[in-house]
C-alpha cells in the first residue's frame, strides 16, 4: 500500500502532465472601402489595416479586413466583433443585401464598433436601426462637424477603455450633437466650438447576448493614428466590444512609421 503522500504527488504530476487548454481565438471582421475624400483623410482601408495589426498583439486574435461588407459569408462565421470604417456605417451594416445577417450577429452578441463617419446613418428606418445598436447616431440633419485642436479626456477613467493613455492635445474633425440613447457611457470627451461634448461613447445592447458597442468620432485624419494614445484607446475599445481582457496598462498598439504609408487608390490623391 503506497503512503498517502506517494499518491497525491503521483495525481499532482498527472495533473501536471495533463494539455493545457487551448486559448480561445478571438475573430474581429474591420470593414473599410474606398477612398472618398481628399489626401490623407478618411483612409478608411489603411487605417483599418493598421489597427488589426495593433490588435493581433493582444493575444490570440485573428483580425480579418475586408473591402466592404464580407461577399463570403464563411469570413464572419463565428465572428466576436465587427469594426465599421466606413461611409455611414448604419447604410452598410443594414443594407438590405446583408441586413438580416448583421441583425441576427447583433442578436447573438458580437460586439459592433463605428469609427468616424460609420458613427452616421441615413435618417430614416435605417438610422433608426443603427442607432439602437450603437446607442448614438451622426447626421448632418442634426449634427455638425468642426476641425478644431483639442484636449481627448478620459470621461469614465475606470473604464477598461480608459487603460493605459492620458489626456492629449489633437487636432480632429469632431462630430458633435449626436442623437444619444440614455444607457450611453461616454468615455472620451474634448472641448469643441467651446463646450464639452462625448466623443467616445460605449453601449451596453440590450437586445442581445451581451452586446457591446463603442463608438469614436475621430478617425478623420489618418496621421493622427500615428499618437500612441489614440490607438490605445481605440484597440482598447475593440476589445472591450468583443470581449477581449483589457489588460490594466492598456492594449498593445506598437506600430512602425511604414505602416502610416500609403499605396494604391489611397496615395493616388497625393496633391501634384
């Protein structure tokens, strides 16, 4: 008869011996498209390939960019976020061509971010949509829009989002007067035309399985993805949506000056 010691030491080195579990891949879909506006400005493709870059440093995830809404429906299969870019983000998500696909994610849970100008719908049963699943809705009818400098704040400092940056001075073309639902939690803030408005904001989605949603009204400007702490907030943000650990100090967002570089459609606006 082995002595009790002997036999919890063997358990103890089976349990050892045992495969570790494998670490769940998480898949985040950025959707951008062409270029639509001048030189260096509203880079939708680039900036989205730079930010997948970013968030495949934050452990096993699989960051997919996609010209548009995804023609294979195989590229969203088991889908955790989608990251919109893109010219009025509620006219693509809620297209009819692929509406019912983006209702049924949403309903599951998958988180649904809008950067810049897919903070924006048509205002009509769309806009009415998109806004019940951002919890904000942009539209010239209602809103404006400024170039100005300013300080980005942290509004919810003890947000996951609000890890690892501080407040910085950005020149950006703000969106302000946005339509807001009441659950909103604005996290970002800045100074414009004199007053405090929410620029970054996140929802909790009530008509769904723990959907996240987090919309940013910055992203105009791609050289501004070149501050440490506009990435950071925004791959924070991300991450939040699709259920990703935001770890204390913040995402990981290390880039290279070549990424901010520019080829194709994008760098053919260059002014001769």
């Amino acid at each position: 008869m082995r002595p009790v010691g002997t036999i919890l030491c063997l358990s103890w080195l089976a349990w050892l011996a045992l495969p570790c579990p494998a670490a769940e891949t998480k898949r985040i879909v950025l959707i951008g498209h062409a270029p639509d506006h001048p030189y260096r400005t509203h880079c939708y493709l680039p900036d989205c390939e730079l930010l997948a870059k970013c968030l495949r440093q934050n452990g096993d995830i699989e960051a997919v960019v996609s010209n548009g809404w995804p023609t294979d429906p195989a590229l969203l299969d088991g889908v955790d976020g989608i990251v919109l870019h893109v010219q009025q983000g509620g006219n693509v998500i809620f297209h009819p061509t692929c509406r019912e696909n983006a209702v049924e994610l949403l309903k599951q849970g998958v988180g649904l971010t809008a950067i810049h100008w897919s903070t924006g719908a048509s205002v009509d049963e769309i806009g009415d949509r998109f806004q019940a699943a951002m919890g904000g809705l942009f539209n010239p009818q209602f809103s404006q829009y400024t170039v100005e400098e300013s300080t980005m704040r942290r509004a919810t400092p003890d947000h996951p989002l609000s890890r690892g940056w501080q407040d910085y001075q950005l020149r950006e073309e703000f969106y302000i007067n946005l339509r807001f639902l009441p659950g909103i939690v604005p996290v970002m803030v800045a100074k414009v035309r004199g007053e405090d408005f929410p620029i970054g904001w996140v929802y909790e989605r009530p008509d769904s399985k723990g959907g996240r949603s987090f919309g940013f009204v910055g992203g105009h400007f791609h050289d501004n993805f070149a501050v440490p702490e506009f990435r950071r907030g925004i791959i924070n943000g991300i991450l939040w949506t699709s259920h990703v650990d935001v770890p204390p100090s913040g995402a990981k967002c290390d880039i290279s000056p070549a990424d901010l570089e520019l080829s194709g459609a994008f760098e053919a606006l260059r002014p001769k």
